[in-house]
C-alpha cells in the first residue's frame, strides 16, 4: 500500500526564535487531501558525557512547559544549518563545563514524528576535560555526575522523564555492554 503524502499548500501561521508552526494541505495516496499541522524545528543534540570512573554528567534545571526541574544530558537547538557534533561540543562546554577529547555518535531519532521534523542527534564524548561553564545569560541549572549504572536504574524507573536522556543512556549502556562481551 502506497503511504507517502505530497505538499499541496504551504501555510506558516508563525514564527518564532525556535519554532515555526505550520498548517498545510496534503495530498493523501487515495488522491483526498488533509490538513497537517506542525512544528518546525531546526533540531537538537544532546550529549552523553561519561568520565573515567563511569560518571554520566547530567544538568538539572527548570523546565517551563511542564513547570518542574527536569534532569536532563546536557542538549540545546541547532541553529539553521549549524553541524551537531559542533553545537554538541558547545552544549557540553557551555552546560556541563568540560570538553572532550573524543566524541563518537549514538545516531539520532524523531522525538515525536507526529507533530513536528525535530530531528535530534546523540553523541557520547569520553576524554573528559574540566572547564569554565558558560550559561547563556537566561540559563540555570544545576550539574550532578550519576553512575551510568545508576542512570539506567533512573531510566527505567522513570526518574529520568526527559526523552533525549533516556534514548542516549540506554543507547550508551548498551553498548558498553556489547563491546565488553
């Protein structure tokens, strides 16, 4: 069965300094047409920080939409065109205060396909460096360093709410656990 959906019209309804919110016409497979609303975004990366002595570096701060401090990997938006591995060695630098001497990726995923072309990417650096934070000037939080161990156990058990962490956790544990079979 033919499932892919062709723009018929495009209607940005706003634009803001993250996200652009559209609503279009679609043209269905059948030949109907309906109307699509979503989220522009121009993506993210998050970065899982893990230090010689398996310490994942997380930052906790307060997120407005759910009203509540979330424990998160450190993450930001990609400006327009901006290469993530670049905007995730900024983010690390910027949040969680270290560099890294070695990145590697653990791919990227659509955080909710439904509504927007967010598309965020996941990294893992190791070579771990201690630096100056630089927050942006409307930015707090908080870093804490958790044990991957522990980080899974807080995954599974839903201390960890934010998607991107828990997708990049588990995706590093994992893996460390193959290449040790």
């Amino acid at each position: 069965m033919e499932t892919r959906e062709e723009t018929v019209f495009k209607n940005t309804i706003y634009r803001g300094k993250i996200i652009n919110l559209r609503v279009d016409i679609a043209g269905l497979p059948d030949g109907r047409e309906a109307v699509r609303e979503f989220v522009e975004h121009n993506g993210g990366v998050t970065v899982a920080a893990l230090t010689d002595d398996m310490q994942l570096i997380f930052v906790r701060q307060f997120r407005y939409p759910y009203m509540e401090e979330v424990l998160e990997l450190p993450a930001g938006k990609l400006e327009k065109g901006e290469n993530p591995l670049e905007a995730g060695k900024r983010e690390l630098e910027e949040e969680g205060g270290v560099k890294a001497g070695q990145f590697f990726s653990l791919g990227e995923f659509y955080p909710t396909p439904g509504y927007t072309n967010e598309i965020i990417y996941l990294y893992a650096a190791r070579d771990l460096v201690q630096v100056e934070q630089k927050l942006d000037e409307d930015e707090f939080l908080n870093v804490e360093y958790i044990p991957l161990s522990d980080a899974v156990d807080m995954v599974l058990t839903n201390q960890i709410k934010d998607g991107k962490t828990q997708a990049a956790v588990l995706k590093l544990a994992a893996l460390i656990e193959r290449k040790a079979k």
